[in-house]
C-alpha cells in the first residue's frame, strides 16, 4: 500500500512477524528501538529510530511523518503495579503528546492491548464482549486498562483503535512452548481446574492480520476490537491438536489447587519484591493463572472488520510445533 508504519515492540514475538507482513505488503517500515536492542533480525531496508519512551527528541523523530502507529511494545512482568505502569502506561502517554506535536496528521494509532484489560468472562462460551464493563483481575491488566484510557482520552485528535488479543501462539513464542514442552513428556500441569477453564487462543499470523485490518479500517477509529479464534477452546482440543504432532500416548494431567497457586506466587512474589526482580509468577499473576475462563467475543471484529481467524487450532499447533522442532527448542 505504499504507507509507512511505525512499529514498536518489533524485536518481540509478534513484532517480528507484524514486520514480514508489513515487508510483504509492501510498506515502508519504521522502528522504534532502544539503544541497547540488536537489530540483526529485522528485514533489510528498515528505517530505525532508536531511544526511549522518556526521550520527547526520539520520539518526535520516531512519529515524524509516518501514515499509521502500531505500539506493540509493552511488559508483561514487573516488580510491582509501578513498573507495569512505566512499561505500558506511560510510554503511551509520550507517544500519543509525540503524536499531537509532530504529527497532527497520523491516519491512525493502534494500541495492542490484551484481554487482561477487560478481565475474565463470567462463562465459557460466549465470552466478554468489547461493551462490557472492564474488570481487570491483575496489575497487569490494570495497567493495560490505563492505556486503553489514555488512547480513547485522546481520540477527539487522534484517530485511535485498540485491539485486545487473547492467548497468542504461534513460532518464537516462549510461553506455549512451555505447554508443548510438558506435553511432549506425557504430563500436563495446569493451575485451577484444567477440566473446567476454557480460553480463547489465537495463531499469530492471524493476530498480525487483524491488527492491520484495525490500523485500517476507516470503522475503526475509536473502537476496541477482540482479535480472537472463532470460539472458545478446552485443554482437551489442545492436547488432541497436539498429539498426532508429538506423538505422545498416554498424559498424565495435573491441575493445581488455586490455594496452592497462590501459595506458590506469593512465596516467590515475596522473593523477587525483596530482590527487586521481576519474576515468572506472583500472587497477581497467580489471579490471572486460575481464572477459568478467559475468553472473548469475535463477533464485533467480524461484524465491522470482516475479520475472521483463518488458522485452525490443529493447523496452528503443527506449524508451531514443527517450528519449535526445527529450531531445537523442543
């Protein structure tokens, strides 16, 4: 289309992919990067911008005559509510005063959200819906939810669109991996009520696609958007979609009491808030871990998008696994 983006967050799992979508289309693509990130992986003939969200001059130099914004960047650990919110409240906030100041002619700002905005559904099929009131269960969310309220403040000025995807799977993420890597051994440990949770999941190539739907669509702006599978799914459709993949027989399933998750996140919580250290779970994070169903509704992205996700759960999961294998890390 001959627009040029900005991308933040492009060195991560879905910035790398949203990159060779954006190559293949035909766009010219700018980055935003800290000082300190490698950029050996990025495509050739990439515009880079380097700095940080506290930085006004980089930033205006980052914004300066692109079409369209995707802020993709983000931290999904922190050691308490303050770092999650100088990860992903105020580098939003800068961007969006870069905006207002360098570039009052931006067609559009799209934040990528999360479903831990708007919190768990109450039930397994339907899922929350983007008109529901937003109930975040975590300080993650809460801080996602923060953003969320910036970009809509500032959308009398600014063309602005928020997408919130569920879990994310696909080649080069870390965090299934874990999932496949457990499967792969015969054992599946879940927290909470594997039986019981259901989720909304969605292939990553489907998510870039999405999000650029959103970054275009003209019934867009303003809007929040779920970019998410057709329908819920059960860990028993994964470990189906799994098994012929990795040839796994018998499963040992594990489902965690939400006391002892919480008792787990708390010791180690307690551990990473004395060593200032971020760690892999918490007693907030533990919340978000034992909920059972974090699912949302398509229907929204259907109706004003004509979005739907193309990539079935077992198509999904053999490309990711063949992928994982291919790279050694399964």
């Amino acid at each position: 289309m001959g627009e040029t983006i900005l991308v933040t967050g492009s060195t991560g799992f879905i910035g790398t992919r949203l990159l060779d979508f954006l190559a293949k289309e035909g766009d010219r693509i700018r980055v935003f990067l800290r000082h300190e990130s490698a950029d050996g992986s990025l495509p050739e003939g990439i515009d880079i911008v380097r700095g940080s969200f506290s930085d006004s001059r980089s930033l205006g130099l980052a914004v300066q005559g692109v079409d369209r914004i995707v802020h993709l960047a983000g931290v999904t650990k922190a050691v308490d509510e303050a770092g999650y919110d100088e990860g992903n409240v105020m580098p939003v906030r800068n961007l969006l005063a870069a905006v207002r100041e360098h570039n009052p002619a931006l067609k559009r700002f799209l934040l990528v959200s999360s479903l831990t905005a708007a919190g768990p559904a109450k039930e397994g099929t339907h899922g929350v819906r983007e008109s529901d009131p937003p109930c975040p269960v975590s300080a993650y969310g809460r801080s996602k939810l923060k953003a969320e309220t910036l970009c809509l403040e500032s959308s009398a000025t600014i063309p602005v669109t928020i997408v919130r995807p569920p879990a994310v799977y696909g080649p080069g993420d870390r965090d299934v991996l874990q999932v496949f890597q457990m499967l792969a051994k015969g054992v599946l440990v879940s927290p909470g009520s594997s039986g019981r949770q259901r989720f909304s999941m969605i292939y990553v190539d489907d998510l870039v696609r999405g999000i650029m739907m959103a970054a275009r669509s003209s019934r867009a702006a303003g809007g929040i958007y779920y970019i998410t599978s057709p329908r819920s799914l059960s860990w028993d459709e994964v470990i189906a979609a799994a098994r012929p993949v990795l040839g796994f027989q018998k499963l040992r399933r594990v489902s965690l009491p939400k006391p002892f998750v919480f008792f787990v996140g708390t010791v180690i919580g307690t551990a990473g808030s004395l060593g200032r250290k971020p760690v892999l779970i918490n007693r907030d994070k533990a919340n978000e871990l034992v909920q059972d169903y974090w699912v949302c509704s398509p229907e929204r992205s259907d109706l004003d998008l004509g979005f739907k996700a193309g990539t079935s759960l077992a198509q999904g999961v053999a490309l990711t696994i063949a992928w994982y294998q291919r790279k050694g890390w399964l």
